[in-house]
C-alpha cells in the first residue's frame, strides 16, 4: 500500500509539472513560431532530437497530459509525414500502455478483487468483445483518450491486446494531424483541422463497425432457429 501511495505522490508532482510546461510551451502559437529553429536544431542533431521528441510524447501520453494534438502537429512540420507518423504512432500506444498498466497497478486489481463476484459476467463477456469495442473507441477523436486508457486498465484486458489494437485504433487519426502538422504554416489554430465535419467523419468511422458486429449477431441469431427447424 505505502508503495502505491508513493508512486501516485510521484505521478502527481510529475503531472503538476507536465501541466505547467505543458501550458507555457505545448502551445499551437508555440510550435509555428519556434518551428525554423527547432528544424535547424533537427538539422544539426537529427538522433538527439528524434529520442527527445519520442520520450517527450511517450511521457505525455503515459502522464494523460494536454499537448498530444500539438506533439503530432509539431512531428509532421519538423520530422515529415513518414517519420512523423511512425513515431507518434509507436510513442502514442507506448504512452497510452503506461497509462493503463498504472491505472491497472494503482486502481484495477483492487476493484476486479473487491467486486470479482458483479464483474465475472462482465470480464467474461469483455474478454471477448473487449478489443472490438477499444478499437471503435479508439476510432473516435471525441472520446479522450486518457480516459479510455484509465477505464481499460480497470478491465481483464491484456496489456499486449490493449497496446495493438490501441495502435492499430489510433492510426487514423495519427495519419490525419501528422500530414496536417506537414501544412503547418497555412494553419492559424488546431480548430481548422478538427472541423465538425472531421470528427462526424471520424465518429462514423467509429459506429461502422459497432453496427457491423451488432448486424452480423441479429443474423446468426436468426439463422439458428432457421437451422435447427
């Protein structure tokens, strides 16, 4: 107990500070009018910057701090879409498994040992059709993130099944921002990227398949008693 205690004194000093840094330099205004002097020093220091960069949105996604959307705007202006894509793809999903290892340490083995009897139908019916629902989460913009990496860690899923499907999830949208971030000088704000229009696409995007599953169930429902007649 006293070490679970201690590491969630040390993560709040630590998202105390990522908030304060967060807030002075994870800034839209920030990136676009230090970009040619963060591509010189790239320029000059390519391997220093690309471990900084992919530490720095790791610790961010892990910490559930503000400045993700700016990190992938930030990775396509200075890195380009191939390079800027692959590494907030990996540092994201990396980030978001810390976050729900900790979330899972800290709070989900407590709560699955002190409600095991109400939650044993419904960790029986998530281990199933838990990774098919993350992923339509994870096709979601609207729905942060952080918050679905705390709730999963309180679930039975598997880490490894939480960081694929998560990457696999998230690429999209990934993909989407990166290129954005490459048009960064003809962006005013992050609001002329995640227009209305976007997210519906995206939320789409996320219901399509959760129709699709629930359509396929209705039809096997009624092809059993057709079969068995």
């Amino acid at each position: 107990m006293a070490k679970k205690i201690a590491i969630a004194a040390a993560l709040l000093v630590a998202i105390g500070a990522g908030w304060w840094f967060s807030r002075d330099y994870l800034t839209f205004a920030a990136i676009k009018e230090g970009q040619a002097q963060l591509q010189a020093y790239y320029e000059a220091n390519r391997v220093l910057m690309l471990a900084g960069y992919f530490l720095g949105y790791v610790a961010i996604t892990a910490l559930s701090l503000p400045g993700a959307l700016i990190m992938t705007l930030a990775a396509g202006a200075l890195f380009g879409f191939v390079a800027g894509s692959l590494l907030v793809s990996f540092a994201s999903s990396i980030g978001a498994t810390l976050a729900f290892l900790v979330a899972r340490y800290l709070v989900g083995d407590a709560v699955q040992k002190r409600y095991a009897d109400q939650l044993a139908k419904f960790n029986a019916k998530f281990s199933e059709e838990g990774p098919f629902y993350l992923f339509a989460l994870r096709l979601i913009p609207v729905v942060p993130f952080f918050l679905i990496n705390i709730l999963m860690g309180l679930t039975r899923i598997k880490a490894v099944t939480f960081y694929w499907v998560s990457q696999l999830g998230m690429l999209a949208g990934t993909l989407v921002y990166v290129n954005a971030g490459t048009q960064i000088a003809k962006i005013d704000a992050p609001a002329d990227i995640a227009s209305p229009a976007l997210l519906g696409s995206f939320v789409l995007l996320g219901i399509v398949p959760l129709v699709a599953k629930k359509a396929v169930a209705v039809l096997r429902a009624r092809r059993g008693p057709a079969a068995g007649s």
